[in-house]
C-alpha cells in the first residue's frame, strides 16, 4: 500500500502529489445518452400515433369524425353544369341549397326547411355525383363503424359538433345503408351491437332535443328498402330523391358531357350513342 509505504519514508524522501477527478463529455454520453434516446424514440411513437396520419388506426383520436369539409376554398371541381341528365333531381338538390342560402325567402311565408333528403337509386346513376357539387361535410357510413365498442356514437357527435360550428351546412353521407339498417333484424338476444348505438345517435342528432335547423343531411343509398323506418319518417329525411337510369334525352346529354374532352371524328353523333345504349347509367355511359 503506497500511503503505508509513504508513512515509513522520511520526509526529505517523499514526492508530492495532488489527486484531480475530471469527467468527460464522452463518459456523460456513454452513460446517459442510450437513456435519452429511449425516451426520445418513445416520445416521437407518441406522437405519431396521435398525429392525423399516425399508425394502429389513430387509438387517441378513434372517437374524433373522419368527416372531410369541401367548400370555397377545399371542393371538388364539379359544379351542377356537369351533372347531367338528372334535371329533376337536380332541381330538388339546388332548392336544398337555395333554403340554406337565403332561408328568409322560404320562412317569410311559414316554410319549414328540411332536415334532410334520401338521395335514392340504383349503381352508377350518379347520386354521389350529384353530391359533389354542393359544398358539404363528406363520409361514408363505413367509416362510423369500428372494433372499438362506442366510437360510431361518438363520430355522429363530433360530426354534427363540426357542422353546427359552420353552420349553415350540409352533411353528405353515403352509402347511409351501412349504419342505417332496421334495428333488431340479425341480432343475438342480449348482444350489444354497435350499428344501433350509431344509428341511435344519428336519429337524435337529426330530430332530437338539441337540433339545430342549420344543419341539413343529405344521404345517399342503393339499398332503401333495408333502412329503418324511424330514419325514413318526415322530420329526418323530409324527402326522398329517386335518381334513376336516364332515359334516352337524358343519356344523349350524359354522353355530350363525356365526349367534350375527347378528340372524336365528325360522324359520331351523342343521340345515335343514346339510342344504342337503352338502359345504361350515367357510370356505366362514362365507361363507354
């Protein structure tokens, strides 16, 4: 032991020294850093996972509405102008549009306006379409529906919280079937089903004690004779819009709208083209 051995030396013998700890940035980071990483990697998951875009189905945000806003500034670039061979239909949509543009007009002589309209028919005759050019709240009825238990109840709150903050608006709904199928029809007894909850939901924000008149759904479906019937009644869908397959004036102008783009010889003729395709609807005349 050199203290031991520098006891026993006299003091001329003996060399001084000094002791100094030092500590490294290195001996720090080697230490500590692997740790620091490990939260960090961990706080960038978290993140992610909570972002708009993040992995595993969004788990923080599951009850916030899938709704996408198209207006002014976010729409499609379809107008009425392209929608075409539909002009009663269309007639009922624009006067849809025309109560929320000035409702004045309407309740001046005690009008009441509409909750909603049931945009009836079959594939492909352009009911979605038909949609498009009005400024509007989007989503599917599939997107309500999820594994967690109580998420498409609270996807109808948050998309009707939305619409009454932009009110007045427009709600557009497709392919309603998915969510609005008559309750109690393929259940177990004593089963929970999920479908109902959301439909539940639905049919109060439609016509229930916390209603706002700004707010008008517009919902489409090929499958009406599935819906239920506290869905259908006057209050909720007000009316309904049969859009069916256009008759041969109807496809002549679908088809003046599909070959305007197209560099065509100067023989074809829109109504020879009409008159050749008896019972074709508006998506199957765009596939032609």
């Amino acid at each position: 032991n050199y203290t031991q051995l520098e006891e026993k030396l006299p003091e001329s013998e003996r060399i001084g020294y000094s002791a100094k700890e030092e500590e490294s940035w290195g001996n720090w980071i080697s230490s500590f850093g692997f740790l620091i990483l490990i939260f960090f990697l961990f706080w960038m998951m978290m993140r992610r996972m909570s972002g708009p875009s993040g992995p595993g189905g969004q788990i923080f945000n599951v009850g916030k509405s899938k709704a996408q806003l198209f207006d002014a500034e976010n729409k499609v670039k379809i107008t009425f102008d392209n929608v075409a061979g539909l002009d009663e239909a269309k007639e009922e949509v624009e006067e849809i549009v025309e109560f929320l543009k000035t409702p004045a007009k309407f309740t001046k002589l005690g009008g009441k306006i509409p909750k909603g309209a049931l945009l009836i028919g079959p594939p492909g005759t352009g009911k979605t379409l038909l949609a498009k050019a009005v400024p509007f709240f989007t989503l599917s009825g599939s997107d309500f529906v999820e594994m967690f238990v109580g998420v498409g109840a609270a996807r109808v709150r948050d998309l009707f919280k939305q619409a009454k903050e932009k009110a007045p608006c427009i709600i557009f709904i497709d392919e309603i079937d998915a969510i609005g199928r008559s309750r109690g029809k393929g259940q177990m007894p004593g089963s929970n089903d999920e479908r109902e909850n959301t439909l539940n939901s639905l049919l109060v924000e439609m016509d229930g004690f916390g209603t706002d008149s700004g707010v008008i759904v517009l919902a489409a479906t090929n499958r009406p004779d599935v819906l239920d019937s506290a869905l259908l009644r006057a209050g909720r869908f007000d009316r309904q819009i049969s859009i069916d397959k256009p008759d041969i004036v109807g496809r002549e102008a679908i088809f003046k709208v599909h070959l305007e783009p197209i560099k065509t010889a100067d023989d074809i003729e829109p109504k020879k083209l009409a008159a050749q395709t008896p019972g074709f609807a508006g998506a199957e005349i765009a596939n032609v």
